[in-house]
C-alpha cells in the first residue's frame, strides 16, 4: 500500500452537451432567454435587488423546461450527462432517478458577478453556456474542506491541480459542467463588455 493516497476526492462534470450543430441550437436558446428577459418583469425586479447589473429568472421563472419546448429538449440532452455522472460517482438510486427540478436563465453584462453559493435540497447542480465571449467569467469552485483546515500553512504558488483551493472551469458556449450541488462555487465579476449567458438547473432524486 502507498505511503500517501488521495481519499475523498470530489469530482466535477464537463463535456460538451452534443455533438455537430450545437450553434443552431445555442442561436435559439440565445434568442429565448433574451425573450425571456424581456418579458420577464418580476424577473427584472428581482434582479435589481439581487443580481445586481445582470438578469436572472432564478426567483421568477425557474422552470422553463416545464413550458418551453426549447429548454425541454435541453433537459433531455442534459439528462443524458446528468446519468453519466451518476455512474462515474457510483450512485445507487435505488431504482428512483435523477429529475430535473429547476431550470432558469442567466445574463451577466460587464461587471456582472455572482457570489459563492451552494444550491440546498438539491443533488446535482449544472450550467450550460449559452454564449461565452472571449475572457469572460468562468465558474470558480471552492475545495469543500477549506473551512476545516484551520492553522494549515498556505499552498505553494506552483501546486498541483489536486492540491489547489479553487479551480476555474473555463466558460465556453456548447459545454455543460454538472457538480454535486453542496459544492460552494462562484461567477466572478465578468470582466469583458460583452453578455455572457448561461442556463443553471438543479436535479433531485425523484
């Protein structure tokens, strides 16, 4: 047995959502969401209190794949990964299954951020990239054990990626990122003039 191995380890989903004409769809998913946006008056008050700059149907319109035939065929192609990582995590669900719950749209402009956060009562929680401008914000993951280390010296600035306190999944239009949903993670203040937007959804175990 080796002297030192990682235990416990936390993993983390990306791949791109489907193969060939992922454009033609992100077009029209673009074209929805800002739809939606304009539409959205609560959606819109909502926003200025709590997503400051930006537009989120998070605490207006959070089930959009429960009306639009768009944003339904989204959750079946998500549905496909949501699985996968199931499996790679070694689930048993006991014969019940992982369903979408929650599904809402994000537009971040200049400046736009979005604090750390987990998503509670849920079980996997995911983005995917709507359109990406070059340098936008990616999604920032937090080491969930960061509050346990106490008196423990700092990293090195040149550390091995399993040994890092934060890692950053590049933003980038076409690719779905799925986690555990306690996992803290953030959108830094988007730092190019361009939208960057992006659909969040939750999944529980139905």
């Amino acid at each position: 047995m080796k002297r030192i191995q990682p235990w416990f380890p936390t993993f983390l989903y990306c791949d791109r959502l489907q193969r060939g004409a992922w454009q033609r769809f992100n077009r029209e998913l673009l074209q929805e969401c800002h739809q939606i946006q304009e539409f959205d008056e609560a959606g819109k008050k909502w926003s200025a209190k709590n997503y400051p700059g930006g537009f989120t149907s998070y605490g207006s319109m959070d089930k959009l794949h429960q009306f639009s035939s768009t944003f339904m065929e989204l959750e079946q192609m998500i549905d496909r990964h949501v699985r996968a990582y199931a499996r790679a995590l070694e689930w048993d669900l006991g014969g019940r299954r992982l369903k979408m719950t929650d599904c809402w749209v994000n537009i971040m402009p200049f400046r736009t951020a979005h604090s750390l956060h987990l998503h509670p009562n849920s079980v996997v929680s995911g983005t995917y990239y709507v359109a990406t401008p070059k340098g936008c914000a990616g999604l920032k993951f937090e080491d969930p054990r960061l509050s346990k280390f106490m008196a423990a010296p700092p990293r090195r600035v040149a550390t091995k990626p399993a040994n890092q306190l934060y890692v950053n999944y590049p933003a980038e239009a076409g690719n779905v990122v799925l986690f555990e949903s306690w996992i803290r993670h953030e959108v830094t203040a988007n730092p190019v003039e361009s939208e960057r937007v992006s659909i969040s959804f939750n999944y529980d175990w139905d």
